[in-house]
C-alpha cells in the first residue's frame, strides 16, 4: 500500500478514485466504461504530482528523504552489488547493525561498500537502531575501511542517518572519538572513495563515512549539521518551527552543490525514489560507475592530495 505524505493529499484523492474505479472494474460491472475516466484522472495525478515536486521546499524534502517505503543500504546492496559479504563487529566491544558493510562487486569490480541501515518495519528498524550508529559502529567503519586500503579496493559509501546515536551509552563507550577517528580513516584512504546521500545526511554520524573523494546526494535527500526539528528547537525552544529551521540551514541538495559542499546531484523519478526504486538505482549505479572510472587512475598518493584538496577548498571560493 503507498504511502502519502500531508503536502501530496491531492495526489492521494486522484490516486484513490483511480483505485475505486479499477476495482469497480474488476468486480465485473460490464454496464461502465472506466478506461477513459482512468487516463483522465491518471493524467491529472501525474500532472499534479510533477507540479508539486518541482516547487518543494526544503521541509518538504526532508519529508521526502524520510519517507518509510524510500529505499534503503539493503534494497541497494541487492540492486547494485554481487557477491555481497558482510562483515560484522569492531574487534573491540561488539557488533553495532545501525551501520552494515562488506566487500562485494560493483559490475565485476571488487568494492567494501558501507553505510547505515535504517530498517523497514517495526523489528528491522529496532534491530538497526533506526540507522543512528553507536561507537562500535564507527570502530566497525573503520576496520572496513583498513581492510580495503591494505587491499587496496575502492570505498562505497551509502549514507542515511538522522545522525549518530546519542545515549549515554554511546558517549560513554566514546562516541565523539570514534566518530572523528573514522572521519580521519576516511580521510587517509590510500584508495577512492566515493560518498552518496540516499537520504538523510545527519550531522557527524554521516560525515564520519562520507568525507570522500567525491559526495553526491540525491536530488530530495538532505545533508545538515542539525536536524531541523533539533536546530529549531535550539534556536527558537519550538520544534514546531523545524520548517523555518529547514529553509534557513540549507540543507538540500541544491544548495549544497551550490555551496560546493558536494560533488553533483543524482535526479529522482517523479514522486521521490520510492515511486520508481529501479529508476533510481539505475541513476546511482551509473553516477557510481562514472566516479569509480574518474578516479580508477590516480595513485595512492594523488587520491589522497584530491580528497584533502577537495576540503580545504570548501567555504574559499564562495
């Protein structure tokens, strides 16, 4: 059953006469006619979301990013990779599911790809703490990450957390520590490593696998330092005003290419990625492809000088 979120209600009321005039059909009333009403009405929902989804506002977006049937680290394992072999634990505590990762290959080439699982139902999602990552799971992206360097295998990462786990716990496990020690892994790979949001960036729970050589977020995910919900509830003690907070910290993908924080934009099908899942993959694997071939030649030593290049760089040239 799709899932509709409160901005697409016009959407759904098309959608739904479009429903009850198929099963109309289906239970056999020959005495109508309903192909031409459908094409009328599927006409006006296409139109109608297409309108909606050319004028969405940066809280709209982060609706989007967080909508519950958009594709997650597993559904792009099983789309893009073969041969998929996770590995689990960080050889120090335990093992921590909110971020999973494993060698595979990507069109025959052998790749580590990682990134956080948020989970599909109400068991999965406890099972990956809701893809917010606790120390072990930043000690366990960093093991990954040495074992691809020694390897020396290109680094893919799937990026979708609302940010690192923040019980007491995690802090007192080390969780600031283990978020800036796999930042710095990230950041001496000898290999390439490449960076997609697929749907919420947040804070330094994404940027401790995404500072690589080259970061791209789809065209709806979201990238920020804060949550909206967070920064609003700072800023102004109302987390009522998250919509204020979204417009104002720039945290869509547009703005981040124009602050030449990332690297492009991959397009979504009309609706978001949840309305045409092999649409979208077939758009990431071939952004994928295209980074892997740019950076296949460089040297270890050039890999690391672009990607350091590629930071000092940002906030100069604005």
């Amino acid at each position: 059953m799709r899932s509709y979120l409160d901005f697409e209600k016009p959407v759904a009321e098309l959608e739904a006469k479009i429903a009850d005039l198929k099963a109309l059909a289906e239970n056999g009333d020959e005495t109508v006619s309903i192909d031409d009403e459908v094409n009328r009405l599927k006409e006006r929902a296409d139109e109608a979301l297409a309108a909606l989804y050319t004028q969405l506002t940066p809280w709209q977006k982060t609706l989007v990013a967080r909508h519950p049937n958009r594709p997650h680290f597993t559904d792009y394992i099983s789309a893009l990779f073969t041969e998929f072999t996770p590995l689990a634990g960080d050889r120090a505590f335990g093992e921590d599911e909110a971020i999973m990762g494993g060698f595979g290959r990507f069109r025959g080439q052998p790749v580590m790809v990682m990134g956080q699982e948020r989970g599909s139902d109400t068991e999965s999602r406890l099972r990956h703490n809701f893809g917010m990552a606790r120390p072990e799971g930043y000690r366990k992206a960093v093991r990954l990450m040495e074992l691809a360097d020694r390897f020396e295998v290109p680094v893919v990462s799937l990026v979708d957390t609302a940010g690192a786990y923040p019980g007491i716990g995690a802090e007192e496990r080390g969780q600031a520590e283990a978020i800036a020690r796999s930042t710095d892994a990230c950041l001496g790979l000898g290999v390439p490593n490449i960076a997609i949001v697929i749907g919420e960036g947040g804070s330094g729970g994404a940027i401790a696998i995404a500072t690589a050589n080259r970061v791209y977020m789809l065209q709806h995910a979201i990238y920020s330092v804060i949550s909206p919900e967070g920064a609003a509830s700072i800023l102004w003690r109302d987390s009522t005003r998250a919509p204020d907070a979204a417009a104002n910290l720039k945290i869509t993908a547009q703005d981040l290419e124009r602050l030449k924080i990332i690297d492009g934009i991959i397009q979504e099908p009309v609706g978001g990625a949840h309305r045409d899942r092999a649409a979208v993959f077939a758009s990431v694997g071939e952004t994928l492809a295209n980074a892997l071939d740019d950076l296949g030649g460089l040297s270890r030593e050039d890999v690391r000088a672009e990607r350091r290049r590629k930071f000092l760089a940002i906030g100069r040239s604005l």
